[in-house]
C-alpha cells in the first residue's frame, strides 16, 4: 500500500482508498501493467479474427482456378490444337495464301551458338494454284548448300521415305522445301490420313537429327 496526496486537498490517502478521508473526493484507481497487458491482447485477437474473416471472404468470392491446368487465362482452345491455321491475301494481286503449321514435340540441344533447344517447324502453304511443304528450325544451320539435299519422313509405322529438299531462293541455312509438286502431294496425302510424323534432317556440324509431329486433325483442301 502507498500514500499519495488527494488531487483536490492535497491530504494523505492510500492508493488503496476510493474516496479521500479528509474531503470525501473520489480518487482514481491506476490500472495495474497486467490489466493493460490483458486489454492489449483482447484487441489484438480481435483484429486477427476479422482480418482471418476478411481473408475467408475474398477467397470464397474468388473465381475458380480449377478450369484447365494447362490453359492460361484467356487462351483460347483452338490454340491447343495440333495444327495453326492463317490465311492472308496479297491485296495488289488479289492471290490469297493459306498456310497450316505444326511444331515437333521434341526439342533438340545444339552446340553454341544454338544452345537451349531448338525445334522443328512443318508448313504447308496454297498461294494460288502452288503449293509447298516445308521445313525450319527455330534455331540452327541446315546443311544442304546448292544442290539439294535429302531429308527422310516416315508416318506412323511406314517405311522411311527418302525426300529431296531444296533451300529457298535467298539460300537461308534454316530453311528447306520439298523439291518435287508430286512429292508434295503425296506427301499432303499422307498427313491427312496419319497421326504420327518422324522428319531426318541434316545440320552443319552437327549430323542427321530427328523431330517427331504429331499430324493428326489436319484440314487442308
């Protein structure tokens, strides 16, 4: 117990007492550091539930991310398809073209300065009445130089076909054609009615390698 003087006469009264003995006046209580140890954490456990509630509530009004794993937001489902599809038109012409593109399922590591993985590109492309079948590397040197060159195909489980390729006109190292209209034909023929496409190709330093399609759903008059 201590003594302290009242706030209104200044006499001695205990810390204990409610009201001073000399003048009657109320004297204030001191909270105890364990009362206000006590309150401080109420209010922190309060804040913590409402901000667990806040949290309940946003995540239930949350949209569902169950959808498709493997589809990003807003991608569209025809770009999960085996095939791309684009048309374009030459307007001082009038010569429409129209291409359809598949990519190798497998990736093949080169050497520097090809290093981290390189695919392989089919295209069929219609300007017209011509059409193409060919080939590219996303990174990489195609060995064929001037004269043509062979790539080998198989479809499914078919023989290996042995196919002449030729480079553009501008002679770009990643890049060949089929050489021959009626290859090409049987070639289209074959991918409309196969699932499956193993294409060899030929690369500078680095010898024959092998990319395999996956050529099922082709639609291509």
């Amino acid at each position: 117990m201590a003594i302290k003087p009242c706030k209104e006469c200044g006499g001695p009264v205990s810390d204990k007492a409610e009201s001073c003995p000399q003048c009657g006046a109320k004297q204030k209580k001191k909270t105890s550091f364990l009362a206000w140890v006590g309150l401080l954490l109420l209010v922190l456990y309060g804040i913590g539930t409402c901000a667990e509630k806040s949290a309940d509530s946003k995540l239930s009004e949350a949209p569902s991310a169950t959808a498709s794993p493997n589809q990003a937001e807003g991608e569209d489902v025809a770009d999960l398809q085996n095939w791309q599809y684009e048309t374009s038109k030459d307007e001082m012409r009038g010569i429409e073209s129209k291409f359809a593109t598949t990519v190798s399922t497998n990736t093949v590591d080169f050497d520097f300065p090809y290093n981290g993985g390189s695919k392989l590109i089919l295209t069929l492309r219609k300007r017209g009445s011509e059409v193409d079948v060919m080939v590219s590397i996303t990174k990489g040197q195609i060995l064929c130089g001037i004269q043509n060159c062979e790539a080998a195909f198989k479809f499914d489980g078919g023989a290996v076909q042995s196919i002449t390729m030729s480079e553009p006109d501008n002679h770009s190292s990643d890049m060949l054609f089929v050489s021959y209209d009626k290859t090409e034909s049987k070639i289209i023929n074959q991918l409309k009615n196969s699932k499956k496409l193993v294409v060899e190709v030929p690369f500078y330093q680095e010898g024959k390698k092998q990319f395999t399609f996956d050529v099922s759903g082709l639609e291509w008059n």
